[in-house]
C-alpha cells in the first residue's frame, strides 16, 4: 500500500495510492496524523474517500511534522570510502527538525550563505509503532514502511565543526516523499540513485547498509522512545558532490533527481533564495 499527503485548497488530506487515483483517508489530514491512529492500516485499506488523479497532484512530505528525523552517517562503505572514514562499530547519528522538509517535486532552496550544497540519496524508514528497547528482532513489528529522501547537505555549513547538524537542517532543504510504501511491499535490496540534470552521480542498491533498518530501530530505541510518523534516514551512498574532485556542487536551475526503485522519485529544481 501507498500512502501520500496530498495539498488540496481545502488544505492537506492523508491519500491512498491505487495505480493513477488518490483516495482520501477522511479524518486524518496527513499520514503522520494517521500512523498515530492505532489501527491505522486497516483504516488506510477501507478508506472510500473523495478520489485525486495522481498525476499532477501537489504532495507534501509524506510526513510533514515528524516528532524526530534522525539521520545516519556513514552507512554504506562506498561513502565511507571516498570520505576518507573507517567503517564505524556503531552507527554516526544526527538530526533533522522538520522545517527542513519539503514535498517530492517542490523547488530546492538554494541559500545564499552557502556555496557547496551537496546531495545525499537515502532510504528513508518510517515509524509505525511506538517503543523503547526494542529488540532488533521485533524491530520490523514497529516499521511502517519506506520512502525517499535526500539529505541535501551544506557542506561548508556542516565542516565549521566536528558536529554536522548545521549543515544538516537548512530550511525547505530535505526532499521526502514521494509515499510511504508499507513494509509489505518493499525489502531493502532495490537501486537507489541521484542524478543532477539527468546526470547519474549516485547509484548503488539499498541493500548494502553497513546497519540494516531493523539494526538501527533497536539501537535508537535503545536511546530515546520512537513514536508514529518519526523518520531515519539511513545514509547516503558513494557519489556525493563533496568527494568528487573537482568538487560539484548543485547550482541554481539544476534538477535534483531521486529515486530508489520500488519507492518512486523526487524531482526538486534548484532554485536559489530570494
């Protein structure tokens, strides 16, 4: 099953996806506000809302307000590699607040603080079950499923210090979407890839996590109670902008192209701020 968070004028409605119709899921105004509902798949399945052609549709992030996006780094050993890093014994985590956030074809603000934005292609897990502790086995108990996300990066922002958040977290920065795809229907393993104006930068499958998605619920968990809607993002592969020499970075009118088969595509022009 797929689920989106459609714009309307009548303001945003959680959707469901069935080949080229949206189907509103009355009562719930994104799928975070659903995914707190306790029987929030049976809902999802029965709905028999107004209906949306999907093409042309105006998408919000999938989950607009997460409670928490924590972020993984240094998660593929492509990545690690061209960093220059050793492969960590324990997962790199960092956060995203949720101004950072916007939908999968919106345009991609382009600061004008910074000159080395950068793109980061990630598995995004969303969270579908409130825990604590929970143990790597039960940890796909707690998944709702899977979607798209760029960690696009402020890299002159993010190496001030030893600590990233603040090349992390730039406003309308962090592409997601385009739908949570439940975990029924998706299994780590398929291509995901980035490409700038059509050319690829980014394309390794998703399946070679150095921590899987069930790894990383249990060790946050360990940490801090994860809610409904909360995200990890869970590191980008090898073919950043920042390794590449000369160095590349995204410049304003380029397209941003994200995709991880089995999931979809976000597609966001870069567009420098006002």
């Amino acid at each position: 099953m797929k689920l989106l968070t459609l714009r309307t004028v009548n303001g945003t409605k959680a959707v469901r996806q069935d080949g080229d119709t949206l189907t509103e899921v009355d009562g719930f105004a994104d799928v975070g506000e659903l995914l707190r509902s306790a029987d929030w798949e049976a809902t999802a399945r029965a709905a028999h809302g107004a209906t949306h052609p999907f093409e042309g549709a105006d998408l919000d992030p999938v989950v607009p307000s997460p409670g928490k996006i924590i972020c993984v780094g240094h998660n593929y050993r492509n990545h690690i590699k061209e960093m220059g890093r050793e492969v960590p014994g324990f997962p790199t985590l960092f956060a995203k607040y949720p101004e950072s956030l916007i939908g999968p074809y919106d345009d991609l603000a382009l600061p004008r603080e910074s000159d080395a934005v950068d793109w980061e292609a990630e598995l995004a897990v969303v969270i579908g079950k409130k825990g604590r502790r929970i143990s790597e086995a039960d940890a796909a108990d707690h998944i709702a499923g899977y979607a798209v996300l760029n960690d696009v990066s402020m890299r002159d922002y993010q190496f001030r210090t030893i600590q990233w958040l603040q090349g992390k977290t730039w406003e309308k920065s962090t592409p997601f979407g385009p739908a949570l795809v439940t975990k029924d229907e998706f299994t780590t393993g398929p291509l995901m890839t980035s490409e700038v104006d059509g050319e690829i930068q980014q394309q390794t499958p998703t399946g070679d996590l150095v921590f899987t998605p069930e790894f990383l619920v249990s060790y946050i968990s360990t940490i801090i109670t994860l809610n409904p809607g909360d995200v990890i993002a869970t590191g980008t592969p090898g073919g950043v902008g920042h390794a590449q020499e000369p160095k590349r970075y995204l410049q304003d009118g380029e397209l941003l192209v994200t995709t991880i088969d089995g999931l979809g595509q976000l597609k966001n022009r870069v567009v420098k701020e006002a």
